[in-house]
C-alpha cells in the first residue's frame, strides 16, 4: 500500500514545506488512526460522540500541519458566531442579510489571501509572504460559508452547540479533500445519528472499494503516466496512452478518495 504509487499518492497532500497528511490508503491511517477513532467513537457515551470525532480529527489535520490548525477554528468560531446573529435578528430584514455578507466576506477573503497574495503582491511589487497554502482550506471554507447560508434561508436550523458545528466542519473523512457537505444535509445526523450493523457493513465495503480504486487502479495507472512522461520522444501511440493513464489516475484517485470519505462518514452513523 505504500509503495512507489503510495508515495505519489502521499505528494497531492504535501505543502511547500514538506509537511503530509494521513491519507487514508498509509498504513499508520489504515491499522492505527481509524481502529481507535472507530473504538473510542463506538464506546463513548452519545452526548460525546461529536466530541470524539472533533478532537480526532483536528489530531488528523494537525498531523501533517499543526499550524494551520488556529486558522481552521478561526474560520469555525466566525461561522458558528454568525450563525448565531443571523439566527437571532432574523425578524429585523436588514440585519440578517449583513451578517451573511460578512461571513462570505471573511470567508472568501481568507481563501483570496492565502491562494492569491503572493501572485498579486509580485504584480505590484509588493513583498512576498511566500505562506504555503492550508491544505483543505476550499472544503472548510465553503462548508462554514454554506452553514450560514442554509440558517438564513431557513434550510437547517442554527446549531447551538459549538462542538457540535466543530465536528461537522472539522470531520476528518471529508476535510483535506471533500467532498463538500453542506450543513443542511447532516444537520439532523450531527445531533442525534446511530450507528446500525447494517449502516457499518455498507461503509466498510464502500471504503474497501475506493481503497481499491486508489491502490489497484489509480496508483497503477499513474506507473504508466510516468513511464511516458519521461520519454523525450514518445511515438504517437505512446502520447495517446499517456495522456488516457493521466486522465485515468486522476479519475479513480478522486472517485476512490470520494468513495472512502462516504464510508467512513457511515461508519460513524452519517
């Protein structure tokens, strides 16, 4: 599983500065992170489940960039705070509508800073920050933005509790790659969710099948993409077959992580 197309693999979720993440086909996620996620998730008490995955899954993320951690409470506490405004002057018309501008507005100015400062900063010549971009921050942006969008348009109701909205924005099945849950689609399940035999059995074999995707197929495709991609002068069959094994890979690398992410989250009862 971590062979030469696992450490390929491992490159689409390395910053800058070299720091990766857990990914789900690694060993270390696969016979040590899930099994105590799973355990300690099965035996908690209910009122603590939420709980459980919110600080497991800041451990996910921190793994690979601790840092940045700070930056995606930020973004939960902003959400969650606005939520809460617009929930409580929704009566007063005007009100509510400036409080969702101001979370799209923080929101895709977090996303505009980290992803496009230094481009525009070396057109006008000012100076580089030279930040690596947050892995994930598109998928939590979004997500903590969509939140405060449903509230106001009365699709899900506001949530009260912060450990509550931290896990959802934080659950770590979906959060450095997708995909992109929208609040209203787990609102009911964040608060009261189980987890059945029949719900576990379908997410083991949902995971085991994207698993397979990513290591049988995409990891083997991209053996071939690389082959032709180092030649200097491919024959035009050659090109063909690469240009089909890239497009493949990249298929059944994010079909096989979409498959994955959706059986974890029915592991965990969404």
């Amino acid at each position: 599983l971590c062979g030469r197309g696992g450490k390929r693999h491992r490159k689409l979720f390395e910053t800058e500065q070299g720091a990766s993440f857990l990914v789900f086909s690694s060993l270390i996620f696969l016979f040590c992170y899930l099994p105590v996620v799973l355990l300690v998730h099965k035996f908690a008490p209910l009122r603590l489940r939420n709980l459980v995955l919110l600080l497991f899954s800041l451990l996910f993320y921190g793994w690979g960039e601790p840092v940045y951690i700070c930056l995606m409470v930020f973004s939960t506490v902003l959400d969650y705070t606005h939520g809460m405004l617009v929930e409580k002057f929704r009566a007063r018309d005007r009100l509510a509508p400036l409080f969702v501008a101001s979370s799209v507005v923080c929101n895709l100015g977090l996303l505009f800073f980290f992803k496009y400062y230094d481009f525009i900063a070396g057109m006008v010549g000012l100076p580089l920050l030279g930040l690596p971009l947050p892995i994930g921050i598109s998928f939590y942006t979004f997500q903590t933005m969509s939140y405060t969008i449903d509230v106001y348009r009365g699709d899900a109701p506001v949530q009260k509790n912060p450990v509550s909205f931290g896990a959802y924005v934080t659950l770590f099945p979906q959060l450095i790659a997708g995909p992109i849950v929208k609040y209203k689609e787990v609102a009911r399940e964040l608060d009261s969710r189980t987890v059945t035999v029949e719900k576990f059995g379908s997410g083991v074999l949902l995971f085991t099948a994207g698993l397979a995707k990513k290591v049988l197929l995409a990891n083997n495709i991209g053996s071939l993409w690389d082959y032709y991609k180092a030649q200097s002068d491919p024959t035009a069959l050659g090109a063909w077959l690469g240009i089909l094994a890239f497009a493949f890979q990249l298929y059944f690398d994010f079909s096989g992580y979409s498959d994955m992410a959706r059986g974890l989250g029915r592991m965990f009862g969404f």
